[in-house]
C-alpha cells in the first residue's frame, strides 16, 4: 500500500515497540502540513476490543465522519483497561494532534477507566453535576430499575470538563480543552457514542476557510496488485494530484485515491485528472467505484441491453446466481441457475455428451464451454455462464491441481472459455471463481457495445 500501514501490538517484529500496552493502526499522514488538512487520533479503550472478544465498529464510524468533515486521521489506537496505558495514549495523541477522539472505558464500574484517567492528566477534581443526576433519576424510574451507585456515580464529572449530556444512555460524554487542543470522551456503546458525536462534534468540525477531503474508490479485478502497477508504472504523476493507496483482495484490488482542496470541486477536480490517467492504461480492468460491486454493473449492462443470462455452476455451488440476485430487480435479467456438481448432473440437465467427460474429465475447457451452451439453451436465455473446476484442498493431481478452474460465457456469437489456477483454499477459491465468471460475462457485454 502507498499509505502504508503498521500494526503494533505489543512487539514490532525488530524488538519491544516504546509503549508495549497498547496496539495501534499508524497511518502516515495522508496529506503534508501545509496542506491545511487539520488531524486528529482515535482511542478505543476496553479489554474487549484488544482481546478480539468484540467487532470494534465505533473507530471506524469515527474516522469515516472525520473523513467527510476534511480531517487527516493519523492514528487510530486500541489500548486495554489500564491507567497507565489509557494516559499514555492520550498523551502522545495530544503531542501529534489538536482534536483526540476517545471511546469507551465511562460506565460506573471497576474496569471503566477513561473518565478518572482523564480527569487525572487534566489536574480536575470530581463534581456531581446536577443535571446529569436528574437525568440518571429519570432513567431509573422509567426504567423501573433502583438509582444504584454505580449509577449514581455516572453523574461524578471532571470539574475541568464540559459535560455533553446523554439522552440516549447513563453516561455522559466528557470535552477537555488545552489550548488549541480538544480531548472528547464517549460512551462505547456504539448507538450513545454515534448520538453525541452528532450532537455535539460534528458541527464543530466544519469550520470556515478550512479545507475538504475527498476520496475515489476505483474497482478492478481479473489482474493482480504487482501486474496492475507493473502496467501503470511510478505512481509520482498521479501524486502531483493525490494521495494513492492500493487496496489488494483475493477479488481484486481497489485504488483509492484522496485529494485535498479549498472547496469539494477544487478537490474533485484533481481526483478527476487522477482518474483519467489511471483508466488510460488500466480501464479495462476497472469495473466500478466507491461502493459499486460487479453484480451491480453486470446486472445493470444486461438491464440496459434487455438480455437474459441463465448460469451452471459445479465448483461455485450457485455461488454466482447467489450474487446475481443479490441485486434488487435482479428479475428483470437473471432467468434460472442450475447447480450441476455430478457428471450425471452434467449430462442429464445440461446435456453435456458422455464422451466429452470421459476423454476431458468434469474440469476442463470443453465441459465449461458445453455447459455453458447448454445452459443457455435448456434456459432460452441470452448469455450462459459456466463454472467447473477443483476448489479443493482434495481432489486436485499434478495434471490438474487444486484451484483449476474453468468458466464460460456463451451466447449467439460462439462461446469463450477462461482457464484460472487459484490457491488451496477452498473458501476462496470459490469466491474468487464466482468473480471471474461475473467479470467474464462483464468483458462479454462490454465486447458487443
């Protein structure tokens, strides 16, 4: 990846990392300091989050709301319920940055840190505040639930702290203030935390004369990550306009690219420029972008066409219509699937000839190609989609090893076949033998535009 990004926790791989407590995602910073990109970090306390016993979705809400708002963010940590590592956090994200994030670590109890922590490194004294404890009485009541004194110790608050009060939970969101530099607490509790950084963050985020990030997702599959940049050469031309980070998966690999500008159009103007050189020499593998997926542009190509597509699937397991139809009004297009594993199967319902699988065998170039044509026929339908190959991690020889597949596209003008040797595992294999055949069937509408 051209933003590259490191992940510590606890050992770096060289030796102890300088703060062994805690993990974090450092990201070198997107834009340059005079770009006028303000920055800020995000901390996500709790146990749970560093011991993997939870998803932690509230960093990645943050970061994509810092994002829209024109925010560079630098680092996103994870750090244990510990005193010490909590401040250590703080501190070395008040050293980098002017705006720090925290979530989690404000309920009442033994192992919630964050609020005494804070309250610790800005020298303040605790105060019940009495609004919140009004708050915390109508909570219990209508709850029919008894003022405990964990609950009662929600409405304790840093006297240093401005206090962002939480219709939507017990405990309320803290906002310290150094000089130039806000430190905010919040609930970990994803629908509180998301309520207050609304409430309370977000308008303060957009501020005038500031500048606006944009981003560009660019999709492509069927090439990998090194072929696709081998191809494209140095990426120095497309970084006089943007920032550039290759994001490879098992389905392809997507390019996303981030401008900064004084207004959105500034900036989207320069991703533009990156665009248009970028699908001057990669375009055909290019199929969407920002959140598109391929059975989306697929179906949207025979929608657009009024052609029909019918598929026969053995390695995939029906994994392709499965996507196919994944897309609302997928009806319009995708007439039936037939799941095919058997050469019984093959022969009976796709009409496969008997002496085509014993001279081939089930995974080759002609059993795709003829269950491609017999599909289509038995359906009536336009396109015909194949699929037949070893996904394994058994099954596979020397002559034809695991991740041998074969996929096919037939219609009125003939059929092509494509041969792909993918991994061992099985999993995805199947998934990326289902990609390859909607891309397939994507290169066939587009070749007859």
């Amino acid at each position: 990846m051209f933003a590259r990004q490191v992940q510590h926790s606890g050992f770096c791989g060289v030796g102890p990392c300088q703060s062994p407590g805690f993990g974090f995602w450092e990201r070198y910073p997107m834009f340059e300091k005079g770009s006028g990109a303000p920055r800020a970090e995000i901390v996500v306390v709790g146990n749970e989050v560093t011991s993997g016993l939870i998803e932690e979705r509230n960093a990645r809400y943050l970061g994509l709301r810092l994002d829209s708002a024109g925010f560079d963010v630098l680092r996103v940590t994870s750090v244990g319920d510990a005193k010490e590592e909590i401040a250590d956090a703080v501190r070395q994200a008040m050293d980098r940055v002017d705006w720090i994030i925290l979530t989690g670590g404000l309920g009442g109890t033994h192992d919630d840190l964050t609020k005494p922590v804070l309250a610790n490194l800005f020298s303040s004294g605790l105060r019940r505040d009495e609004e919140v404890y009004a708050h915390l009485e109508r909570w219990t009541l209508a709850r029919g639930r008894a003022m405990t004194g964990v609950i009662r110790s929600q409405s304790d608050v840093p006297e240093k702290a401005e206090i962002l009060f939480n219709d939507r939970g017990t405990a309320p969101g803290l906002l310290f203030r150094e000089g130039n530099k806000r430190v905010y607490a919040l609930p970990g509790v994803p629908l509180e935390m998301e309520y207050l950084f609304e409430k309370y963050i977000f308008p303060e985020l957009s501020r005038p004369g500031g500048v606006r990030i944009v981003h560009l997702l660019l999709n492509t599959t069927g090439v990998s990550e090194s072929d696709l940049w081998t191809r494209f050469g140095s990426v120095s031309p497309l970084e006089e306009w943007c920032r550039v980070a290759s994001l490879p998966s098992h389905l392809g690999v997507r390019i996303r690219l981030s401008a900064v500008g004084s207004t959105e159009s500034d900036a989207r103007g320069k991703l533009n420029r990156a665009r248009e050189m970028l699908e001057a020499v990669i375009g055909t593998w290019v199929y969407g972008y920002d959140q598109e997926t391929l059975e989306e542009v697929v179906g949207g190509m025979l929608r657009k066409k009024r052609r029909k597509v019918a598929v026969a699937e053995s390695c995939t397991g029906g994994l392709v219509a499965h996507r196919l139809t994944q897309v609302s009004g997928s009806s319009e297009y995708f007439d039936e699937g037939m799941i095919t594993y058997s050469n019984q199967a093959k022969e009976e319902r796709l009409g496969v000839p008997r002496d085509l699988l014993m001279q081939h065998g089930a995974v080759s170039r002609e059993v795709a190609m003829a269950m491609a044509e017999g599909i289509r026929k038995a359906a009536g339908a336009d396109y015909g989609v194949s699929t037949t190959g070893i996904a394994g991690p058994t099954g596979g020889s020397p002559e034809k090893p695991v991740g041998l597949t074969f996929i096919a596209v037939a219609d009125a003008n003939g059929t092509e076949c494509a041969r792909h040797v993918f991994y061992h595992d099985r999993i995805f294999n199947k998934e990326r033998a289902a990609q390859a055949a909607l891309n397939l069937l994507r290169m066939r509408l587009f070749g007859s535009e």
